[in-house]
C-alpha cells in the first residue's frame, strides 16, 4: 500500500495553542448569561452605570464600544440576534429586560419565553413591531390549538401592555381580542378513597412513593409546593390553646404572597420518619436529592400506573383532599386557609357540591323515617304505587 503525500500545512504547537485561545475581551466590557441561557454584554466603567452592548465580535460591536468608551451616546442597540430595533424581536428583547418580567413567576416566565424564543426565530419577529394589527393577532391565535392560542394570547398581551405603557408602540392590536376559551370539563381526574387504598397497598411505609404519596394527601399542596417541602417548613404553632407541630410554607402559585399552615397528622409524621426522605426536602429522587415539579409529576404518574391507578396525576389527590375536607364541614374561608385560594370561586365549588349531597341524603333520610313511621302506625298501609299497582291486577270491581 502507498502512502499520499499530504500537501496540506500543519499547525505548529504554537499555532494550535493561537486558535484553541478565545479572543481577548475588550476592558470595561462584562459578559452576563441569564437563567435562560440568552448572552448579553455590558460596557462598565469603574463602578458606573453598565450600557447595553450588541454581540461581541459583530461589526456593531466595535462601533458600540468606541461610542461608549468616548462618552458618546449609543444610537442603535441591538440583542443577542442583531436584529433591527423597533422589530418585534428587539421588543421582545426589551421587556426581558424589565421589572414586569421579573416579577412574573418560574412557570410563567417559561411558558411565555417558549413563545417569544418562537416569534424570535420566525420572520415574524424581524417585522417591526408596530406593524402587528388587531387582524394579524386574530389569525395568529385561530392557527392554534385552544391551549396553545392561550399560551399566546396571554404573552403577546402582556407584552404589548408593556410596550404601549413604554411608548414603543402607539396602538395595542391585544387590547380588543378576548383570551380563548377551554371547553369545561372536571379538569385532572379526582383520586377515590378506593384509589388511595390501592396505592397505600402497593407502596408501604418505608418506601419513597409512599413518602409522595402523603406529603400530597395531608397537606393538599400543588406539586410545585409539595416537592420544596423540607425540615425547614416545620414549626410549632398554637391552635385552640395547644402546641402542635405544622408546615408552614408561602405558596408557588402566590408568587409566595399567600401563606399555608397545615397539621402534621401522625400518619403524615410517620410516614417521614420511616422515609426516605432528602436532605432537604421530604420528597426525593432515587439518589436522595430533590425533584423538580415536572420532573416529579411524571414520576408520580408512574408509581400510581404501577399501583393499578391509570389516568390520574398528582393533583387529583389535591382534589381529593379539597372534597374531604369540604364533606367535612369546611366553610369557604376554612378551605381557602387549608388549600391556599384567594377568592371563593373555587373553593365554592366544592362546598356547593358538598352541601347538595347533604341535602339530597338529609331529604332521602327523613322521607325514609317518614314512611317507616307511618307504617308503624297504621301496619295495612302500603306504598301508594303499590296499592295502585295492586288495584290494576285486580280489575274492575263486579256490580
């Protein structure tokens, strides 16, 4: 076999160190990646104010960083794609940016940046953004799935919100455009007594699904607050004059506006003592670490397909939990305390559904004692269908 003879150049050592060496960065330029992996750079001098950069190493850069460094004003700012400003992109961008994008909660900020990361990669996002109409928006939600035209809805909204309050805009094509509606239904599917049995069945004390499991029940916390319970929420609260222990905890929902105290029952108290349990948090992974609340979910889903309990999620315990309480007794106020609402809409709904059902048997007990008691009193006496069933056999009295 021969050998080609290669008249390619070969890299030197130093050469090779030249090309694997980043390029140096200019002073007074910061780099900054958010949580959600968007790069930005920011010209700083000494302590003062930071100002906004294009991407380093663009042509736009170099122009930036001379105005800056001079002193001058920077005409055109530019994001992380070098789009035009006033484009629906460079909007976006903007509002990233600001206070009311903070304040947003985790699943919101998500949901919604799913969207924008959409819009920014689309031609629609290098269109200015003035040029949306009321027309274009109506067309953009009917080309959607009804959840997804929400998701949509609820983004482009509080966006152009935003930007009409900033004068970036003039006119607000979401202002007139009504939300999508879902069609109704009984949302997640409630968990029965009869389905909690079979789990606990599956999965006895000791086990991690079993810790899931009552962490749901007896605290009736959404996933995203069951999964971040620890050691740390416990407290020793006074309830009707006697020392208990409870968890404390402010929920995701809420943006942490909204605090719950819920009892630490004994069988949710044993069930942690004979774990396992995290460092911090009761709830954990195979590894004893804590789970995120999508993550969680699913693994949940699966533990209950595995106890024969098909088609029901985390938060049908929730609702089994609201529907106890509710046939309890609980008053509005109680259930918004213990299930952390704001409002009476929901849980409305199930003390509405509660007292019906008391209603309905209380009608059917008495009306039951009532006919046993007239039996009693007057033993000839026979139901009033019967009697008139009884007389059509008969026939006609002979004369």
């Amino acid at each position: 076999m021969s050998l080609v003879k290669c008249n390619l150049p070969i890299p030197s050592n130093l050469e090779r160190s030249k090309q694997a060496m980043p390029r140096p960065r200019p002073v007074f330029v910061e780099r900054n990646v958010s949580r959600l992996g968007v790069t930005r750079w920011y010209f700083r001098l000494q302590h003062g104010k930071r100002i906004r950069l294009p991407d380093f190493g663009t042509p736009e850069f170099a122009d930036a960083y001379a105005a800056a460094l001079a002193g001058r004003p920077i005409k055109q700012r530019l994001n992380e794609t070098t789009v035009n400003a006033a484009s629906l992109a460079w909007l976006i961008a903007r509002y990233r940016e600001t206070q009311e994008w903070a304040a947003l909660s985790n699943s919101t900020r998500k949901s919604r940046g799913l969207v924008f990361r959409k819009l920014e990669n689309e031609a629609t996002g290098k269109q200015p953004a003035a040029a949306m109409t009321e027309s274009h928006f109506r067309d953009a939600l009917n080309r959607r799935t009804p959840g997804a035209a929400r998701n949509f809805h609820g983004a482009l909204r509080s966006l152009y919100v935003w930007a009409k309050t900033a004068k970036h805009v003039a006119t607000d094509p979401t202002a007139d455009v009504a939300c999508p509606q879902l069609k109704k239904s009984g949302g997640h599917t409630p968990w029965t007594e009869a389905d909690a049995e079979k789990y606990r069945a599956r999965y006895p004390l000791g086990t991690k699904q079993r810790v899931w499991f009552d962490v749901l029940v007896y605290t009736g916390g959404r996933i995203g607050d069951a999964v971040a319970l620890g050691p740390e929420h416990l407290r020793q609260v006074e309830i009707d004059g006697e020392i208990v222990s409870a968890l404390v905890f402010q929920t995701e929902k809420s943006q942490r506006q909204v605090e719950v105290t819920v009892p630490v029952t004994p069988e949710l108290a044993a069930s942690i003592a004979a774990g396992p349990c995290g460092a911090s948090t009761f709830i954990c992974g195979e590894r004893g670490g804590s789970l995120a609340k999508h993550s969680f979910s699913y693994m949940f889903i699966a533990a209950a397909e595995a106890a024969g309990i098909v088609g029901k999620s985390a938060h049908g315990i929730r609702k089994l939990r609201a529907t106890g309480l509710a046939y309890d007794g609980a008053s509005t106020k109680e259930l918004n305390a213990a299930m952390g609402w704001r409002g009476s809409e929901m849980a409305e709904l199930y003390t509405d559904k509660a007292e019906r059902a008391r209603l309905s048997l209380g009608l059917h007990k008495r009306a039951l004692a009532k006919r046993a008691a007239a039996a009693v009193e007057q033993p000839g006496v026979i139901p009033l269908r019967r009697a008139r069933a009884a007389g059509k056999a008969a026939g006609p009295a002979a004369g």
